[in-house]
C-alpha cells in the first residue's frame, strides 16, 4: 500500500492508481498494483518497484536488519530481470543498468 500512496503523491496530474484514491484499501492498492505493471510503460513500472523497495524501509514495523530485507528482494527481482533479459540491477541506491561482466 506505501508504494501505491508514494505513486500517487508523486505523480498528481495523472494518476496510475486510481482504484486506491477511490477506496484506500489493500485490495484497491493490490488492483493497482497489478495493473501498473502488466499495462504501464516500462518506466512507471520501474518507478513502482523502487518505491516498493523503499516502502521496505518506510514499513511501520521494526525490521531487525533492513538492509537484509532489501538484498533479499534485489537478489529476486535481479535474478527475474535476468531471466527476461532486462538490462537493469537493482542496487541499494536504485535502479542502475546493467552491465556486462568484462
């Protein structure tokens, strides 16, 4: 739900997660979220998911070691990226393009 309140804040003139300023519920950020991703442009998507990696920072709960929790879904996500080909890592400042090893 942070990221989709984040997305909203961010973007005001057009927003990409409409369902959730209707009804501020999981459910709505969930539809939102889905949406964005199978049908926005590839940078709104980008966007989204940096948000949701800083969400895991801005979380209400206490986390024991935050920065585990940000390697642990960098490591999926870049391992995803890999596997379809996307040329971009995530890192703890962001989203970098990848490089090749060489």
């Amino acid at each position: 739900m942070y990221s989709i309140i984040l997305l909203n804040e961010l973007y005001k003139v057009k927003s990409y997660a409409k369902n959730f300023l209707e009804r501020k519920d999981l459910k709505s950020a969930v539809e939102d979220f889905k949406r964005i991703f199978l049908e926005e442009d590839q940078d709104v998507v980008f966007e989204l998911l940096s948000l949701y990696a800083l969400s895991i920072f801005k979380y209400p709960y206490t986390y024991i070691n935050k920065w585990e929790d940000i390697d642990k879904f960098a490591e999926r996500i870049n391992d995803i990226f890999t596997q379809f080909g996307i040329n971009v890592h995530l890192t703890r400042l962001g989203f970098i393009p990848r490089q090749e090893k060489r």
